[in-house]
C-alpha cells in the first residue's frame, strides 16, 4: 500500500489515467476526478508510436493491448489522383529500429485497459461526475474545491495535476490563454472493413494528399474497422469532439476534378460521420505554480498531424511520475523539473504537427516539389528522420533530450 502522500488529477481520459498509474506505480496515493458521469469509448481511431508503446507495455498493459491493437506494415502516402509517393516500413523493421511496437489502436480500447488497472488498483481512487472548481495551496499541501451533482466536496492533497483536455478548467484557472481554432475541421467515421475495397483494406497507414484537404485511414480493432479522418480547410469553428455532420457537405470538399473516383467512393461509404473544429496553442512559458501544473492536451494542445496527441501525455505522465518519486517531499520543485523537462519536446511537436498541417494542403505548384522530395527520399530515410521523435526514453530530472532535426511528413493521429 502506497503512502499517505495523496496527488490529485484533474481528468480521466489518457493522460490522466496514464499518470494515476504511474503514480501509483511510484509509490504514490491518487484522487483522480472525472466530470463525466461514465467514461465511454469515445473518439475513433489514434496511433501510438514506440515513444508511447514502450511506456505502456512498462506499466504491464502490453499483453492487454495487443489483444485489440493492429500493428500497420507501413505508411503509404498517396496524391489525391492516386499517385504513390513513398512508402515507411513500420511493423517489424520499426519495433527492431526502436525497441518498442507501433501500435493503431481505437481510442476506446486505450482507455479501457487504462481504466480497468486504475479499477484494479487500491491506491487509486476514481471520483466520476466530480468537477474541479478552485483550489487553495496552505502549509500542509493544497485543497481542491469539487462539486458533484447539486454537492460541494473538498479533496485534500500534496499536488494537482491538470489532465482536463483541450478546454481546460484548470488552465483557465491558471489563466493561461484559450486555444485558438486553425480553420480546419476534421471528419471522422469507422465502417466495417469489408464495407470497403480491396486497396482500402491494405494492412497500413493510408496517407492522401491534396490541396486544402487529406485523407488519413487504417485498420482497428485487431483489423475488423477501418478508421477514417478527412482533414479540410474550413471556417466552421465548433468547439467539441462529436457534431454530426452530412456526408454530402464532405464530398464536396472532394472534388471530382482534384480527387480520384476511388477516394471519393470510399469517403461515401460511412452513414454517419462526426466532426470537429481543430484547435492548437503557442506553447506556454510557464505551466504551473506550486504544486499544480498541467499535462497533455491540458499544457500543450497541437493539431492531429504528427499521431503525437496521446503519445505526448503518456510522455508527460511518466516524466511526471518520475520527478515527484525523487523529491516526493518537495512537490512544487518536482513539478517544475517536470515542466523544464517537457517544454522544449513537447513544443518541438507542436511545431512539427502544425508545419506538417501546411505540408499536407500545399496548392499545386509546392505540392510538386513536396512530391518530387517524397519520391526521391524514399521511406527507410523518411523513417529515420523520426528517431528524435521514437527512440524517446524517460530523461532524469534536468537532462535534455537530442530533438534531432524536425520531421517531416507522418500520418497523422486524424
């Protein structure tokens, strides 16, 4: 049984139940607090890469998650025509590069297995339709203002940890700035695999690219669906992850005289699509103060072109974990070794997914140049370029990580 040294986190999706159970893991007692009444399997597909994978099969997770994972072959980037531009060797050659498997994985299988070990868990105890309202740091440690339902409720701890996602309560509270919405919206649908044609079924990551929209889709759910994301520029800016959206307003981002008739078919096959707005921020100076600081989309959002969404929070848990396990009786110090140790990675991400963002829209004459490199370079150098990215370890406190040159050029997360 861990001590009775209590931290508290602000959210339960993956960074949040990520960090429970490293915290725990660490010797740690956890309040994790979730405003949802239930946590049900949202979202759809994400991938997770050996920077992630390799955190979570440390936790234990790795048996349970390949049960419902599928492992792609490849990233194949294709024009809007149906040109191959490049082809990145990811299965085997990929968990042989860097020690650890890549992984697509639906969003709700994650977080399923992250809640049934924080469940299995004594020392953690998990509070749903439990907001975070304020808080007050005093001698002992902090207090955390709740509200459930019509009940206020006070929880007591030595830190608080931020992991309430992209509308952040906390980060408000911290009054640090509003994300900003990056006119584009992402459509999202899943449909059995035998719903679509042979080439659509291939066992990889699909990449097509076209001017002011893209197409990202893989297999899940051990191969049985296909996720979908389409990528276009657009001005509706809907905060949300789930408005329904038509799907003839999608094709006709989709045009007939720009797109293949073999994309434009597979785009017609989901009855239901779901969008969203994106949004991102300019990375933070400052995170925290005393023992509260922020983790994942919470600290850092970026947009879903670099697959890094998830991957970063993990990274953030388990660097998080590690601080307050080396000076568990000075928090606040932990905590800002936590933040210098992040700040600089997980803004090079940011970065890289947005430079990414632009890559993948360019109008005819940089996409030719764009096309022409990705022909020439070839997939085994394009994967080394993410050796900064994949072959991440945990860091001790105060070193810093070779970012390496900035990628280019990954399917996205959509």
């Amino acid at each position: 049984m861990a001590s009775s040294r209590n931290v508290i986190i602000a959210g339960a999706g993956i960074g949040g139940l990520s960090a429970a159970l490293m915290l725990a893991q660490s010797g740690f007692r956890v309040t994790l607090l979730e405003q949802a009444e239930r946590l049900s399997e949202t979202g759809a597909g994400i991938q997770l890469s050996p920077n992630a994978t390799r955190i979570l099969i440390a936790l234990g997770l790795g048996e349970r998650l390949r049960a419902d994972v599928f492992v792609p072959e490849a990233v194949a980037i294709k024009t809007a025509s149906g040109g191959r531009l490049a082809r990145i060797p990811l299965g085997e050659a990929a968990e042989r590069r860097y020690g650890a498997p890549y992984w697509a994985i639906h969003r709700g299988d994650l977080q399923t297995a992250l809640l049934d070990a924080v469940q299995a868990n004594p020392d953690i105890v998990l509070r749903l339709g439990t907001k975070v309202e304020n808080f007050v740091e005093h001698a002992k440690g902090l207090s955390v203002a709740c509200r459930r339902g019509a009940f206020a409720a006070d929880e007591h701890g030595i830190a608080l940890i931020g992991a309430d996602g992209l509308w952040s309560a906390l980060r408000s509270r911290l009054k640090h700035p509003a994300p900003q919405f990056r006119q584009r919206t992402a459509w999202r649908a899943l449909v059995p695999v035998e719903s679509v044609e042979e080439e659509f079924r291939a066992p990889e990551v699909q990449l097509w690219l076209g001017r002011n929209a893209h197409v990202v889709h893989y297999p899940v759910k051990s191969g049985t669906l296909i996720n979908i994301v389409a990528i276009v520029n657009d001005n509706w800016a809907q905060p949300g992850w789930a408005a329904e959206g038509e799907r003839e307003e999608l094709l006709a981002h989709f045009s007939p005289w720009s797109w293949c008739l073999p994309v434009r078919e597979f785009l017609s096959v989901p009855d239901r699509w779901l969008k969203w707005a994106l949004y991102d921020m300019p990375p933070l100076n400052v995170w925290g103060d005393g023992p509260v600081t922020l983790l994942g989309d919470a600290a850092h959002p970026m947009l879903p072109f670099l697959a890094q969404g998830a991957a970063m929070a993990i990274e953030d848990a388990a660097v998080l974990a590690d601080n307050l396990a080396r000076t568990p009786d000075d928090p606040a110090a932990a905590i800002r070794r936590y933040e210098r140790a992040r700040r600089k990675r997980t803004a090079q991400v940011q970065q890289a997914a947005r430079g990414n963002g632009r890559i993948y829209h360019l109008p005819a004459a940089e996409a030719v140049l764009r096309n022409l490199f990705l022909r020439v370079a070839g997939g085994k150098l394009l994967l080394r370029r993410y050796n900064w990215l994949y072959d991440w370890r945990t860091a001790p406190p105060g070193t810093t990580v070779r970012p390496g040159a900035l990628p280019r050029l990954q399917a996205g997360e959509d």
